[in-house]
C-alpha cells in the first residue's frame, strides 16, 4: 500500500480556488471570470477579497458615472474591511482623461478614504469609458484590479449669432442653449461695440437655459453701423458662481453675414426633413416660394425662412410660418413682384425653432433671381 502525500493548509486552500476558475499570477490570486482579485499567497495562508462591494475586505463603491467637462466628481470610496493597514494606489490608464485627487493612500483598518477625478473636456464618452488601476499592499501581499465607469458628456454652451445688418444699420440676433450645468443660474451676455466708443456695451441677464435675444434692444438703429466691429461675451452661473470652462467670446463686423456658430440641436428637436426654392419672374420683378417639410416630434414652433440678397440688402426679408409638417413662405407676398433685380444671387435660409425660441435645425441653398429654377435642399 503506497504511502499517503501530506498537504499542507495553503496547498489546500489554494487547490481550492483554482477549482472555482482561478489564475495564479505571481502568488496573487485573481478570480478569472469577474477580474476582481479574491485571493493573495503570502508568507502564511490569508485571503483579501475584493468585489464591487462595500462589505468585501477592500471594499468599492464606484460612482455610476462621471461627466467630461467637470472637476473633483466622486470616482471611488475604498474601504478597508482588514484587521490591518492597507497602501492603495491608483493611477488612471489614460492619463489624458483627467486627474485623481490623490494617487497613494493609507488607509486604516475600518476607515473610508474617497478618491476624486477631475475629467477633461475632450475625453470620451461612454459606458466604460473611464478606466482606472488600484493596487492594495500589506507586507508581502499584492494585489492590483482595473475598474471602469461610464462617462457622460460634459457641461456646455452653443450659441448662433444672426447678423440682421440692413440699410447700413448693426443688428443681430443671439441664440444660446445651456445643457448639463447641475444648479444652473443664469447666463450673462455683454454685447459692446469696440469701435463706437458713444455706444455703451448692453448686458443681457438670462434665467433660462436657452432663449434667443436681440440687439439692440427693442430694435432701432442705436446699436451702432455696418462695418462696426462687436464682441459678445457670454458667461454661465451655477449657483457656486461662474462656471468658467463655458466661457465663450466672438469677434465679428457687422457685414449681413452670419459668424460661424454652434448647431443648437440635439436628438430630440425638431428637424428639417427638407425644402425647395422656386424663383419665377416677370418683367424683371422675382418672386421666391419656398415649399418646406419638418419633424415637428412635441416641441416645434414655427419654421423662418430667410431671404438673403447677398448684392443688395434693400432686398432682404425673413417670413415665417407655424405650419407642420409641411408649409410654404412666399417673398413677396402673393400678388407683388419685388424680390431683387435679375442676376442678384440669394441665400435662402429654412430655420427650425423650437418653442423656447431658439434655432435646431436649418439649411441653406443658393439661387440666382431671374433663374426661373427650383433648387432643393438637401
């Protein structure tokens, strides 16, 4: 009868956690299908665990996201459930995406330590997108996980500035829409003329998040002349104060022509589905019909077509209508015949708003009065 091999305790213990799917790296035991470490071999059997769990022997809280965009958001509570000391380290994967408020902690048996991240604007977004190390150590133990949160888009400010220059008068009209500020105030915008120096800058205080404005106020011609050079100047508030990565500032001359700005819209405004420009003519006089369909979805308010007259801005003129999902502007009215000199080219503009009064979505052709052509978009 052969003799019987003697196991120690650790070879049993150790059999036994490989029997449930566990790899040996090292001496540290990682539990393969999960990621999350269960075991270390040290100088003596001992077992750490470690799970997404507050009541694990390293327990973690994970926040459920964190936002781009946004300084000293809760990332982790790490707590040590041992009878001992622990060292934890963290490090982000991607250094790029951000900063941790601390890196290496010490933390005392039954004490919670939170750890902190500030995320860039710029890094991506998505369910895991955020990923990140801990290492644990005690002595001769070791122990190293990676964990990953969602990351949400960040804090922002789009704004379309409209220049409504004409007959040699500075107009424009401002749209702005505030998204994922938690504790949103207000938005401040400063508007100033920099080359008339009789003209005082105006200062708009808005309680929404988005809202559309004109300048000057209630119209008129004391906002300054085409030519002139304007900044606008916009800053939001949470209620802490101001929140300084959305602060934006445009420099343009009133000319008639629109700035580059932002597309207001998101996935649930109303959208343009598409439009056509017709132009007829007679004895040099044009007209322009502009046949139009819209996704209204619940928020819709009206559709502005704009008629630009990029030779002459006598010519100019915006209709609007209320109709959905389809409708029709018409430049000039039924029955008149004013619209530009044969050979002017137009741009033609189909604006959506929703019912805050702000621009979602829009489209622009080109057409040449005289043409007797139709010109669709898109």
């Amino acid at each position: 009868m052969g003799r019987r091999r003697k196991r120690t305790r650790g070879s049993t213990t150790r059999r036994r956690l490989l029997a449930k799917g566990s790899v040996v790296s090292g001496g540290l035991l990682l539990l393969g299908e999960t990621g999350a470490f269960s075991a270390v071999d040290a100088d003596r059997p001992i077992s750490v665990a470690s799970a997404d769990d507050g009541d694990a022997l390293l327990g973690l809280e994970l926040a459920s996201s964190v936002q781009a965009g946004r300084d000293d958001q809760q990332l982790v509570d790490l707590t040590n459930n041992t009878g001992t000391p622990l060292d934890v380290s963290l490090a982000l994967q991607t250094p790029a995406q951000g900063a941790l408020s601390a890196s290496d902690l010490s933390i005392d048996s039954g004490v919670t330590r939170s750890v902190l991240v500030s995320v860039d604007s710029a890094s991506p977004t998505g369910p895991d997108a955020l990923a990140f190390d801990i290492g644990a150590s005690r002595d001769a133990m070791g122990l190293s996980l990676e964990r990953r949160v969602a990351v949400t888009a960040g804090p922002s400010l789009k704004q379309r500035i409209r220049d409504d220059t004409r007959n040699g008068n500075a107009a424009f009209t401002i749209s702005y829409r505030v998204t994922r500020v938690p504790n949103f105030d207000r938005v401040e915008l400063e508007v100033e003329n920099v080359d008339a120096g009789y003209i005082g800058q105006t200062t708009y205080v808005e309680e929404t998040t988005e809202a559309t404005i004109s300048y000057p106020s209630g119209g008129g011609s004391d906002g300054g002349a085409g030519g002139d050079t304007y900044e606008f100047r916009f800053r939001v508030y949470d209620e802490s104060g101001e929140v300084t990565d959305l602060y934006t500032e445009i420099t343009t001359t009133a000319t008639g022509s629109d700035p580059p700005g932002d597309d207001l819209g998101d996935e649930n405004d109303p959208t343009l589905v598409g439009f056509t420009v017709t132009n007829d003519e007679q004895w040099t006089n044009n007209r322009f019909t502009v046949d139009y369909e819209v996704d209204p979805r619940e928020d819709f308010e009206r559709v502005d077509v704009s008629f630009d007259n990029t030779t002459n801005d006598w010519s100019d003129a915006t209709k609007s209508n209320d109709a959905a999902p389809t409708g029709t502007a018409v430049y000039p009215a039924a029955g008149r015949r004013q619209g530009g000199v044969n050979g002017d080219t137009y741009d033609v503009t189909v604006e959506v708003y929703n019912q805050n009064g702000i621009p979602v979505d829009s489209g622009t052709v080109s057409i040449v009065a005289g043409s007797n052509e139709t010109v669709e978009w898109p």
